[in-house]
C-alpha cells in the first residue's frame, strides 16, 4: 500500500491497539469504495473482493504495528464472523518482533462474535493460544468476552490457563465462558489470584450460574473491592429460579461469605423485601450505600412508618453516602436522621421533586451534625430563594441526572473504545 513517509514512526509511540474498531474502519471503507449498486449478485462479488482487501489491509496493519519493535500497554483482540473466512482475521504472532510488542502488555481484552454457519473456532483457538505463550505473566486486568453458540471446550481450557499463569491479577471481567465440568479448574485458577485480585465482574449478557458455583467463586477471593453483575439470571442447584437483583441471593452469600462489604449498590425488582435489606445492612461495613429498583412502583414505602425505624436502625454507623431513587417521604427522613448513630456526610434523591419542608429538615441535620457536607437532588425548582440559601450556608446543594446513581463505583480498569464489540456492520 503505497504511503507517504512520515516526519517520525509515530507507530513506535502507540501504547494501546484494538483491533476491531480498525477492522471495522477498514470493512466500511472499502465497502463503500466497492459497491455502487444492489443487486445480490454484485453483493457477493462485492463480498469476495472485501475479503480480499482485508487480508491484504490485515498484513499491511501487521507489519506497521507488530513488526517494528513497538511495545503496547494494552491490547484488545475482539475477532467477529462478519466475513465468514479464517484468513480474514489477524493473527499478531505471524509477523517478525511480534514478542517484543506483546511482553509488556498489562491490560489485555480479548474475545470474539461467532454465529454463522463457518467454523471458525479452531482457527481462534490457535490464534488465542499463540498468543497466550507470548505473553507476559505480569497482566494487571484482563477481560474476556465470547459470544458464539458454538462448542469451544479446549479453548475455555486455555483461556482458564491463561488466568492461572498470571501473577499479580488485578481485575477480571469475564462471560461465563466454561462448562460445569471446568467449574473446579476455574477454581482453582482463581484461587492462585486471591492476593492480588480486588474487581471481578461477572457476566456479559444473559447467562445461569449455580448459586453454589458464584459462593464458592466469592470464597477464593477474599481481597475483592469491586464485585459487579452484569445481566444475571441465577439459579440455585434445585433450578429454583433467583434473579440477581433479589435480597434473598445477597442475604446468602453475606452470610456464607462474610464479605466486607463498604460499597453496596443494590437494585431491586417487584419481588423485593425490604424485611431482607434491613437484615443484610445490620452484617456490612458499609461507606456507600446505593438503592434503586427496576419496578416503576416507587411508592411502596409511603406510609410504612415501623419500616423507617427498622431501616434507620440497621443502617451502620460507618455509612457516609447515601443514595436512593423512590419516594423518600418527611417522616422517614426524621426517622433517619434523628438516629442518633448516623453520621451521614452525602445524600442523594433521584427522580423525585421535594420541597421546602423536605430541605428544613436536611438543615436541621446539618446544625445538630457538623459531618452532613452535600444533598444532592434531581429537582431543585421547589425550594425557596429563602430557604435555599440558608442551606447552601450548611452545606453543598448539587443537581443530579437520574441516571448518575447508576454510575460505578470506581473506573472500570479496561475500558474499550466505542466500536470494540459491535459485530453490526
């Protein structure tokens, strides 16, 4: 491919290569270059000769970027069927120097799309498995995302090696990738990671896991800070049906685990007890405490004045951050804050609108507790100029949208561009 030479090898600088968003780049490109019209005829031409491009594009991007000493911090190999043809997709261990660019690798993300009717899983699973003797057993955070219907047994077991070989494993963000019978091996491989691993997500897509399984995983890592599910369904080994979101699953692993836990962002369905959260907050060592539901009830707590008392109570002296999106009435905001052992420093309300009566009591907290720093609301329109500027005297008054209780609580540690997983175009 003839180019121009540049002022420096601006290649030789690059720390971090996704693949699949350059691929994708590469594919619309040359697919609109190639077809003008659209007949299926032409399309299936059209198809050969992209196929075609993207071999030669792919050992052109080869050469620039794994052939020339480059030394990346973070790579993500996210392979797709979107050409249906082996030889359509990289293969980083083919080109010269390509060690000296993979050693120094901390970050690592890899996965693919498989679908269609073509095979391609022998040809991942080689491409993978070089890969994996290249590189360094020094990776901090790895992410691994599959999305196929197809059987992949000796892959998972590589895959589930390449946890095992790494010795200072930071995060982990994986699909549930194995089979039941790989349940010991996987195991065991994060057993090997229990000093050093402090995030864990679990699960990219809809997918069962044993109960048992997810407790007996939460027991091999007793460093954890970050635990996240992602689209879980549960069930237990009796096949009786616990969605992730439900107390009850929590409650279980709370007590079989012993977890210290400090964040806890908990989101609740229309089959949720608020009896259980109250249960499960007396056993944390909670610093931020989030709560939000999926049910489009919020109202289910007017009224249920024995259940403020109940909640207050629970809640542990230790708690600083607060964070709910139902309806929070007066009277459970004084049955809160007039617990004596809450030292609250940040509320936060969503979705709700509040009013004078609702920001006096805040004030008074404020007065009788020199710890209260921020409220934070997503409707201020109904406070009054009065009484809103005696408060911002007290403390920080912030508007919030409605999605922010939804943030996480600390960075994801690999953090993927837009384009890395769409298998769309």
């Amino acid at each position: 491919i003839p180019t121009s030479k540049s002022y420096f090898d601006y290649h030789t600088l690059i720390k971090e290569f996704e693949l699949n968003p350059l691929q994708r780049g590469l594919r619309l490109w040359n697919l609109k270059y190639l077809s003008k019209h659209n007949e299926k005829a032409f399309q299936i031409s059209c198809d050969k000769k992209l196929r075609k491009k993207v071999v030669k594009l792919n050992k052109y991007i080869g050469e620039l970027f794994f052939s020339k000493r480059n030394q990346f911090e973070f790579i993500n190999i996210f392979y797709n069927d979107l050409l249906f043809a082996p030889k359509s997709l990289l293969d980083v261990c083919e080109f010269k120097n390509h060690e000296e660019s993979l050693i120094k690798v901390n970050k690592l993300s890899i996965g693919f799309f498989h679908k269609s009717n073509a095979n391609l899983i022998p040809v991942i699973t080689e491409y993978f498995a070089k890969l994996q003797k290249v590189l360094s057993p020094n990776i901090q955070h790895l992410q691994i995302s599959i999305d196929t219907t197809r059987q992949h047994k000796t892959l998972s077991n590589n895959l589930i090696n390449l946890i095992k070989s790494q010795q200072c494993l930071k995060s982990l963000m994986i699909g549930l990738f194995w089979s039941n019978l790989q349940n010991k091996p996987l195991l065991f491989a994060l057993q090997k990671q229990s000093k050093s691993l402090t995030f864990l997500r679990v699960g990219c897509g809809n997918f069962q896991i044993p109960t048992s399984t997810l407790l007996s995983i939460l027991r091999q890592l007793p460093n954890l800070i970050t635990l996240e599910f992602r689209l879980i369904t549960m069930h237990s080994d009796k096949d009786v049906s616990i969605d992730i979101s439900y107390c009850s699953f929590i409650k279980e692993v709370q007590q079989q685990c012993h977890l210290n836990i400090t964040h806890f962002h908990l989101i609740i369905s229309r089959n949720y007890s608020f009896a259980d959260l109250i249960i499960i907050l007396k056993n944390l060592r909670l610093i931020h405490l989030k709560i939000n539901q999926t049910s489009s009830n919020r109202n289910y707590l007017l009224g249920c004045v024995h259940l403020y008392k109940e909640f207050s109570q629970a809640i542990p002296p230790s708690l600083e951050i607060l964070e709910v999106d139902f309806v929070v009435s007066d009277a459970f905001l004084e049955t809160l804050l007039n617990e004596t052992k809450i030292n609250l420093q940040c509320i936060r309300l969503y979705r709700f609108e509040y009013w004078d009566t609702s920001l006096r009591i805040f004030s008074n907290y404020a007065k009788r507790k020199k710890c209260f720093r921020e409220l934070g609301f997503s409707h201020i329109l109904h406070f009054s100029k009065k009484l809103l500027m005696e408060a911002r005297k007290l403390f920080r008054i912030i508007k919030y949208s409605n999605d922010e209780i939804l943030s996480p609580f600390y960075d994801v540690p690999i953090s993927n561009s837009y384009w890395s997983n769409r298998v769309t175009e």
